[in-house]
C-alpha cells in the first residue's frame, strides 16, 4: 500500500510539473499555441543577460575633499559618459578635510553604505585608523582580476605605506613634494635673482631674503611665508630632506634624528629670518590669520611653502593677480647636500582613493578606481595634482595648468622652466623614509617644541633636545 502511495504522489507531481510548463500563456507565445520562451525569444519578465544587454543603472557616490570645480565636475562628466552604456554613473560631494568634515564623514561611513568611494587624506595616520575601525574594503583581489599591480603601475616604495599585512584597502593617486616652495617670479626678476630650480643653499636663500624684503608696516613685503600656523609637513620635509631616509628616524627607527646638526641649522634658519624681520613670525601668522591667499597672492610675501596650492594659484577668477609663480625647492644646509636640492625623497604618494566597507557595489567601485588611476584622473592636474600613474603623459601637466590664464599673466600663470623641473624630481634614492606606528605621535611633538623655539620660549638647543627626549620616549 505504501509503496502504490508514493507512485501515485510521484505521478501527481509530474503532471503539476507538466501543466506547469506548457499551460502557461505570454505574449511571445505562437499564435494558437504554448510554444515555451528560448533564449532567442526572450519572454517580457526574464530577459537573459549579455553582454549588449543595458543593465540596471548603478549610481556610485564618491566624496573627495577638493572643489568640483578643480577637476571633479569634468571628471565625473567623462566618466559618466565613457561609461553610460555600462550601467555605471558616479556622482560627487565635496567634503571638507578638516577635523570636522573628517568627523562628518567618519559618521557617514559607519552608518551605512550612503557612500561608496571616498577621498582619504592626511598620509598613514587617518588612513589605518579607518582601516582599523572596518571602514575600508579590501580591494587586494579585485585588483588583482583586474590585472592591476599596484607596485608597477604606481611605485614599489609608493605603495608600501598602504600595505597592511600585505593587504590593500587604498590606493595613492597623485604625487607632489612638499619640499618644493611657490615664489613670486615678478619679484625675483625685480631683484635680479635667478630662479633656484636646480636648488640653492641656506646662504643664497638668506642674501635672496634680505633683497625681496621691502617696506615697514601695513606696506611691507615679506620675503617669505613658513606657514608655521598651517600644516608642518612643509617645514618638517624641507628641513629634513638633506637627511635621505633618516629624515626623523635613525636606522632601526628606535630612536628619532633631532639631534642631528640638519635640524639644528634648520631651525636655526627660521629663528634667524623671523628674527630679521624676513618672514612672518608663528605669533603674526596667528594675530593676523595669514593665508596662502591674503599673503602671497596678495603681493606680501614672495615666496611660501605649500605646493598644494597650486590650483589655487592658477585660479585667478576667485584670485585675481598679475604676477607669475615659480616652484623652487626649498634650500639645503650647503653645497655638501647640493646633490639632495631637488628632494627627491620627499615626492610623496597622497590621495588615497578608497572603497566604503558598506558599498552594495564593490566591483563597480574598483572599476571606478581603476579607471580614476589610469588616466582618468587627468582633469585634475589642471589643479596642480598630479597623477601618480606611471602610464601619465607629465609632460602635458604643463599646458593644462596654464591653460586659460595666458590672457592675464604673460607667459601664463606659472613659470613653464620651473614647473618642467618640479615633474622632472626623480626619488633619488631606493628606498622609502623610515616610518613608525609613532609617526602621528613623533610629528605633534615636533610642531609642539617647534612652536615654543619661535615663540621664544626655548632656544634651538633646548627645543631640540626636548623634542628628541619625548618622541625617543615613545619608541622605546
């Protein structure tokens, strides 16, 4: 009896499999007949995928702490285009990089998957803190089905710092040196002093000092900007250049470089051309909140550190000014270090492009930054960034800075010479600078000890010493 049960359940079953199959009627069913749908008569609600098949559109969301303006609006346009027939779109937020547009978009990334792609700026330090917290993904493989290697297609020693256990979740995009400074070329030939593109010393930088100074109060002109009450990264690779991969750290990186003579004729260079009434002191950076842009665009200074500003330089609608800007590398100690001028070791690998832990569109995202890294980034070198691909024709960058600004500025907004020389900077050297899980640590007590030395209230001497006893205290 059990087993006639089980036969007639079977038999059941197959005809309800039957009817199934041929009793359903569409609208790509023959006329008079229940023909089933094939691959080459797609039916209304199961259309097979392939290749030429449009798919579903994906919007990727993308924050970036830089002006759309400044390259991101064209950006995003090609992008969309070159990859409307893709399914894939990418729309752009600018974010502010300071503590709270980073707090902002810290927020964002741990609530959900509101964003997809971010900017991540500020070198290691932000970056495993992120990684730390779960908010990046894992972009290794990815990569990798691409055929994408980060080591050939951006730098072995560029991409290094990014690695985390051999892991990737970012990729640097552009280069600079923070060890290049901007000078008003106008004032320079005024002077009748040639531009230092190949490198100067710390003599020639003070005679050049005492020469570009002018006026007294409300009308003097500086010669130049150390922006002590900006970033210290400027002062800190300028400075530290002629030191090669020992810039902070001795080898073994147990204890720090500050008591090396470099760092004392550093400092000593900014306590005397402050003292000298050459450059602007911490206190009136402060007391006057000098900027790159109400100084040295403004005609007050003629020279200060801050490559980044570049495209703030070029942007003379929002800037307007007559004068032509150079990029010099800072000075070295003396002709012995002449063949460090250039500061190779300092070209940096910034901006890192990274993918939300959260994004319902992992692939899609690697897709973008694959694209973004190899030459669709480019309408951001109008900018001044610089893209890091090794594949990236440079020699483009100097057109596309001075593009549209000829009309005001002979000879366009930056000088072509010098531009030329600071794409030319090679490493100089095989190997990266020495870099500590303290680096964050390391560099606030330097900017902590750097201020009381030009506040006064410590010498040179003691400020270094300082320095060197408490950031030594913390590799221990």
């Amino acid at each position: 009896m059990k087993k006639r049960w089980i036969a007639l359940f079977l038999a059941l079953v197959m005809a309800l499999s039957l009817a199934a199959c041929g009793g359903k009627n569409n609208d790509n069913s023959t006329p008079g007949g229940n023909t089933p749908s094939t691959p080459d008569t797609p039916t209304e609600n199961n259309t097979p995928s392939t290749p030429d098949t449009p798919k579903e559109t994906v919007t990727l969301k993308m924050w970036g702490g830089v002006q759309g303006e400044y390259g991101y609006d064209a950006l995003v346009e090609n992008f969309n285009n070159e990859f409307a027939d893709k399914g894939i779109q990418v729309e752009y937020t600018r974010y502010v990089n300071n503590a709270d547009g980073n707090l902002q978009l810290d927020t964002y990334l741990s609530s959900g998957n509101d964003i997809d792609i971010f900017m991540c700026y500020g070198g290691t330090t932000r970056y495993y803190n992120r990684v730390d917290a779960g908010l990046c993904l894992d972009i290794t493989d990815e990569l990798a089905a691409r055929g994408f290697d980060p080591a050939s297609e951006l730098g072995a020693t560029n991409v290094a710092p990014y690695a985390i256990d051999g892991r990737f979740y970012a990729m640097p995009t552009k280069t600079d040196n923070k060890a290049w400074m901007m000078v008003n070329a106008d004032m320079f030939a005024e002077a009748g002093i040639d531009l230092p593109v190949n490198g100067w010393t710390y003599a020639q930088f003070k005679d050049a000092c005492a020469k570009l100074t002018k006026g007294e109060g409300l009308d003097k002109t500086y010669a130049v900007r150390f922006c002590f009450a900006d970033t210290k990264d400027y002062l800190r690779a300028g400075m530290g250049s002629p030191l090669g991969v020992n810039s902070i750290y001795k080898d073994g990186a147990t204890e720090t470089n500050f008591d090396s003579p470099v760092w004392k004729n550093g400092f000593q260079l900014l306590v005397d051309m402050v003292d000298a009434g050459y450059a602007y002191g911490w206190d009136d950076e402060v007391a006057d909140d000098v900027s790159f842009a109400n100084s040295f665009l403004e005609g007050k200074c003629a020279m200060s550190l801050g490559v980044a500003n570049i495209r703030v330089a070029r942007d003379l609608e929002t800037y307007p000014h007559d004068f032509q800007t150079a990029l010099v590398p800072f000075p070295v100690p003396d002709e012995s270090y002449m063949d460090r001028a250039d500061h190779g070791i300092m070209s940096d690998a910034g901006d890192l492009i990274v993918v939300n832990s959260k994004t319902a569109y992992p692939q899609e995202c690697v897709d973008f930054i694959v694209w973004y890294i190899q030459g669709g980034m480019a309408p951001l070198a109008s900018g001044g960034r610089i893209p890091l691909w090794s594949g990236f024709d440079k020699s483009s960058i100097v057109d596309a800075v001075n593009e549209g600004t000829t009309d005001a500025i002979p000879g366009g907004a930056f000088n072509a010479d010098s531009l030329k020389a600071y794409l030319s900077i090679g490493t100089g050297f095989d190997e990266s600078i020495l870099v500590t899980d303290k680096d964050a640590e390391v560099e606030t007590i330097f900017d902590e000890e750097l201020q009381a030395i030009m506040y006064g209230q410590k010498s040179v001497d003691q400020g270094l010493a300082d320095m060197k006893s408490r950031a030594d205290a913390l590799l221990k």
